[in-house]
C-alpha cells in the first residue's frame, strides 16, 4: 500500500534546516521539504478594508468571476453573511445567507466546476474542541448586480466529521478541482494533518467522513490553504509567511518551490491567489487591512 519511506539521514546534507510534508494513506508515502534558506521577500502593499461590518476576516477567496474581485466572511459571533471588496479594500457588496447557521465560519474558497462559479464555506472552527460534526456550504458566485445587499442559497452543503470521531480546529481548507476534492489542513495539532473530502456529495450519504491523507511535522499554525485551479500549485499560509509547492502535472509529485516573508500582520488568518497567480490577498483577523503581496 505504501511507497518506499524516505530516507532523512541519508538525505541530511541536502535537506539542512528542512521540514518534512509526508504524504500516507492511498497516496503512498513521499517526502517534501522546506528549507529556511529559500525565504524570499517580495513587493507588498496593504489596504484598509472599507466595510465596518467586516471587523475579523477569517476566510478569503480570489473571485472566479472577476480578477479584481475578493470574498470575505466574518468569524464566529456574527451572522451569516459574505462580503464582497476589490483587491484595495474597497467595499462592493454583502450578500446573506438563507438557511444557513454561522457557527465558526473559518475559511473560503473560490473555483469554476463544470461551467460554473462558487465559492464554499467552511464551518470548521473548533478552538476548544468540543464539535463532532462540522459544515461545508457552496453557493453560486452571486453577480455584483442590483442593491449593495442580497441574499443567496446554497446550492448544496453538507455536514461532516473527522475519522475516528476526533475534534480537530480547521482554519485552512481549499477545492482540488483537477481531483474533485475539498482539501482541509488542521490548525492545533502536532504535526498538522491534511484531511480530504468529496466535492460532490455521495447522494443518499447524511454524514460524510474527513480522511487523513497527509501530516505535515513541523508546519506552524497554518491558517490558509489555496489550491490553483490547474491542481499544480499550493500554497500554505501561516502567520509570518506563505509556503508554495508546485508540481509539473496532475499526476506528479508536489516539490517545494520556496516561501515568501511578508509584514508583520496581528492574526493574519486568511489568503488566497489571484487568477492569474500574480498576487497573493491576506487579510487579518483583528485589524481591518487586507495586504496584497507579489507572488514569485
């Protein structure tokens, strides 16, 4: 079942100051690293975010729709409602959610399926670890038409758990939509596990299980994940820095490309990758900016 394990003290000399990212279960094993020696910085601008409703961004998404066009939610303890802004904060639309509970809503995603945009959203917060089942939520990318206020429904959601019926506090989640899975990477524990879970609902399944696919030994609070639509880049966010691994195909192995610094943000919680992968967007939990930082 299993590939060959890599050989870490064989490989010291070439992996010096590395971390691991191990690849288990129906992926087989391999090894990707990160070395401290490949921290770049890059051009970086921030913004103030306009609308005063948005006061804790947790959850960010790069529009699929429009290039300069970015989705925000707020974190626990407010409604369920997503916030519509361009790439310098600027305030466009909000948009509420009917139907839908607004428990810890950690995380967004942007992606085109078959011909059609959507954004997801991820109940999946748990800081005390006391949830057993969690929530995915996908609506269909609202138009930027009309009044400055809307309402949408899902077009279809789910509520899942974690294997073994652990509680597990998620912040990062991102869609493969080469492999049509939703990909969830686990905040507090150590190491931090990548779980995966379908992107289309089996029909008649009332709960569906996360599976762990992947750990990562030494990652630090990760708090954003974003996947390019190609399937071939990823991209990792923690508090001080975005982490980027790349592949040459679907198929092939993911290799470590290198990390990019960026300033000191208070809780910066939330990213992800324009279209056309030029610019990172990180927002922050606690204070209203949002920072656009080159992409290398």
């Amino acid at each position: 079942m299993y590939s060959q394990h890599f050989n870490s003290q064989a490989k010291s000399k070439h992996y010096h100051c590395a971390r691991l990212f191990i690849l288990i279960g129906t992926l087989g094993i391999t090894s990707f690293s990160w070395a401290k020696s490949n921290l770049l910085n890059s051009e970086q601008q921030i913004y103030p975010i306009e609308n005063e409703q948005l006061i804790e961004s947790s959850g960010l998404a790069c529009s699929t729709r429009d290039d300069n066009l970015l989705w925000s939610h707020n974190d626990s303890g407010h409604m369920p409602i997503i916030y519509a802004l361009d790439g310098r904060g600027k305030n466009k639309r909000s948009f509420y959610l009917e139907g839908v509970q607004s428990n810890d809503w950690e995380d967004m995603d942007a992606f085109e399926y078959a011909g059609e945009h959507y954004l997801l959203i991820a109940d999946t917060g748990d800081n005390l670890h006391f949830r057993w089942d969690y929530q995915i939520i996908i609506i269909k990318e609202p138009a930027l038409t009309g009044k400055s206020r809307g309402s949408v429904s899902p077009a279809w959601s789910f509520v899942f758990k974690f294997e073994n019926n652990r509680s597990y506090d998620v912040e990062a989640v991102a869609v493969d939509v080469q492999r049509k899975k939703i990909m969830l990477l686990s905040k507090h524990s150590k190491p931090s596990y990548l779980f995966e879970l379908p992107l289309i609902p089996p029909a008649g399944k009332q709960v569906l299980v996360a599976k762990k696919i992947a750990e990562f030994k030494d990652m630090i609070k990760p708090t954003a994940l974003d996947i390019s639509a190609d399937g071939r880049l990823m991209s990792i966010n923690t508090y001080r820095r975005v982490h980027r691994w790349e592949k040459k195909s679907a198929t092939d192995n993911w290799r470590y490309k290198h990390s990019i610094k960026y300033k000191k943000m208070f809780q910066p919680e939330a990213m992800c990758l324009s279209n056309d992968e030029k610019n990172y967007y990180i927002s922050s939990e606690r204070k209203s900016y949002l920072l656009k930082l080159k992409a290398r």
